[in-house]
C-alpha cells in the first residue's frame, strides 16, 4: 500500500464534538496503517471567503488577502489526498471550511504558481436530524466539488441524529471512520 499524506480539514467549532471525534478516529485508523496525517481546525482559524476579486496568485500566493489560509496552503499543496470532516449546518458546510474550500479556487486560476496534488478525498459528516436526507446537499456540494476537481472521492460517511457532545459515541460511526482510515 502506498503511503499517503492525508489532510484532514475540520469544520466545527467544538472542541472535542462529534465531527471532531469522526475526525481523530479517522486519523487514527490512518496513522495505524503507515499514511502521514495533518489536521487543519478551520474553525479555529481566521479565513475570510473568497471576495471573486481576480487577484490570485498577484501577491505569490493563492490569495491576495493575508489570513489564516496561509497556515492552510503549504499542506494543500502536500496533501495527496483531503479529508473533510464537519458538522452539517442548514444541509451544507459551515462558514468556517467553506471558506476555506472556496480559496482553492485560486489553484484553478491560469497563473497559478503551484498545483494540487490531490487525488483523493472522502466526507465525513453528522448532522443533529432524523435520517438520511438532511445530507443530500452537502453530499451534492461535495460531489460537485470532487468532479470539478478532477478528485477520486474514496467514501462518504454521514451520521444522523447526533446533536450534542458525546453523541456521536451511542453509533458506530467512530468505528466506521477508523476502518475508513484503514481501508485507504
């Protein structure tokens, strides 16, 4: 098996909640099995989203205004493959990854200085309702995001029905993402 570098984002803000738990499962089935894994908090970082000003790259860097996406950037740019691991808010992303997801569109832009060497990538996410069909969006939006850039999405792992801290243990969602970790 060949070895990987794997960037896990996070999106939630609670320390220790339960897309967080999914997250460190996931790191640990990954680290069990030779792969080297970073973790990026988003939410406790400061990302402004993009501003569409058509700047990218004019500065040396992917954008032009100076926030946390420079921590963000070198381990894009060694990642080959992205985990993304949050809560589900209003059927999609939180602010804080998503705008962190929307300032690699700089690596798409013609004068880019650096590509992506990512390949693959995988969802993990929960969500307080009942069911399913709470994750249609976010898993639409991540889908569209893994064809747009050309990714292999390697799995998707969505949890319903856990809202407060601590839930996510009374499921065995935490086992499936450490197996998820495993299996790549």
């Amino acid at each position: 098996m060949e070895k990987k570098n794997i960037l896990v984002l996070t999106g939630s803000p609670r320390k220790n909640g339960n897309s967080d738990r999914m997250a460190d499962a996931f790191i640990k089935g990954a680290l069990s099995v030779g792969h080297k894994v970073v973790k990026f908090e988003t939410a406790m970082k400061k990302i402004h989203g993009c501003k569409a000003c058509g700047t990218c790259w004019i500065k040396g860097k992917p954008c032009s205004f100076q926030d946390d996406f420079d921590e963000l950037t070198p381990l894009l740019e060694a990642a080959d493959m992205l985990v993304i691991s949050t809560p589900l808010y209003w059927f999609s992303f939180p602010t804080y990854i998503k705008a962190a997801i929307d300032k690699m569109n700089a690596y798409l832009k013609e004068n880019c200085k650096h590509h992506l060497k990512i390949k693959e990538t995988i969802l993990l996410t929960c969500g307080a309702d009942e069911g399913m069909k709470i994750f249609d969006g976010i898993i639409v939006t991540y889908k569209q995001i893994v064809s747009y850039m050309n990714w292999e999405n390697k799995g998707v792992l969505a949890v319903p029905n856990v809202k407060e801290k601590g839930d996510i243990e009374k499921t065995d969602a935490l086992w499936n993402a450490e197996e998820l970790g495993k299996s790549i």
